[in-house]
C-alpha cells in the first residue's frame, strides 16, 4: 500500500488580493503563506516520507522547503502545475473576471470539460497531464509515503480523478492554503484516509493569538 499525502500550496500576496494566478505566473509566498508552510512543517515533520513531489511553480517549493532541506528526494512534474488561466493570469478580481469565471464554471459543472479561455487550459487538458504525473507517482512502487504539493484548481481536477469521480464534482472539494487530503493507494484504487484536513493551522492560529 501506498500513502499519498497531498496539499495546496502556502497563500501567496496574489492569493490574498483575490488576483487571478494560475500556471502562467511563477509568484512567492507571503508572510501568512510561509507561516502556513511552517505549521504544516510542525506538525508532520516526523512523517518518514520517502519522496516529495512538487509541481514547476516556486510556491509549492517554497511551501515543502523544510522537508526539501531533510535531504529529501523531491523530483518537479510539470503536470502537477495549476490549470492555465490564460488572458486572465495576473488580472484583479473585479466583476467582470467574476462574470467570466463564473460562466466557465458553470459549463464545467455541466460537464463541457473542452472549455478554457483563450491562452488558456481546459480541465480535459490539465486532467492529461495530471494523469501522466500520476503515472510517474504511482509507478514508483518503492516509494510508500508521499508528499505532493500543487495548486487549488489542479488538485480538485485530480482528486476527482483518484476517487473516480467526474470533472464536475471539482467544486466538492475544499482548497484552502496548505489544507491535506491524504489518501490510500492499493491495488490501483485511492481511497480517502483524511479530507480536507486544516488541523495544522489551528496551532498557527493558536500561536498567533498568543503573541
């Protein structure tokens, strides 16, 4: 059996003014973001993980840095990068972006999965390459306990895809900064050991409200 321990990147300032960031723009962590990686940190570094994978983009780098600098074997797989948001990388979140979104979303939900905007990816182009990263991750039979670290849209995407379920049941799934889903892979199927679990940033929160 395999344990896949998967999670969001930390907040970036781009997250926290709500401005749109997908594949197309390479941003840091903030503050809050590096706190957040930190608590994560604290909480499972005594996880004997026996590989990090991370997507191409610094902030999930950024975010597993400490377990990186274990000496931990971390490999980059460009599929585990956030969906392409195309001519709306880097643009405020005013009503207009929110009116095209949400337009987007909607025919997602109804199960048109071709549908990215110009420059952009589709969720059909993102679950290909998803599915080879998967691939890479999966086939490494020597590799038990597994970290991944990737981006909000991507890993709703893939975990529909662990649990089989379709595209457009994306939104089911919780994605706040840091927050793990930790699955079980066994004789090709992935099973739910942990949802959306934020139990880390409760001592984040803790700590701060002590200082």
């Amino acid at each position: 059996m395999k344990e896949i321990y998967i999670i969001r990147h930390g907040e970036t300032e781009l997250n926290r003014q709500g401005i749109v960031q997908g594949r197309g723009v390479n941003s840091d962590l903030n503050d809050t973001g590096r706190a957040q990686a930190a608590a994560f940190y604290n909480r499972y570094k005594n996880i004997k993980f026996d590989k990090i994978y991370t997507s191409e983009l610094k902030r999930t780098h950024q975010t597993v840095n400490s377990f990186i600098e274990l000496g931990l074997p971390w490999q980059k797989l460009a599929g585990l990068d956030e969906l392409a948001w195309g001519i709306w990388e880097g643009k405020p979140n005013t009503e207009e972006a929110r009116t095209a979104f949400r337009e987007v979303t909607e025919m997602w939900q109804g199960g048109n999965y071709e549908v990215g905007f110009e420059g952009g990816e589709s969720p059909n182009q993102v679950k290909a390459r998803l599915l080879e990263a998967l691939e890479v991750i999966t086939n490494n039979t020597d590799e038990e306990l597994v970290l991944v670290c990737m981006h909000g849209r991507a890993m709703r995407l893939l975990l529909c895809l662990l649990l089989e379920r379709p595209m457009s049941d994306m939104g089911d799934f919780p994605h706040q900064n840091t927050t793990l889903y930790r699955m079980s892979y066994e004789k090709g199927k992935f099973n739910v050991i942990d949802f959306n679990n934020t139990d880390h940033l409760k001592d984040l929160k803790d700590t701060s409200e002590e200082d």
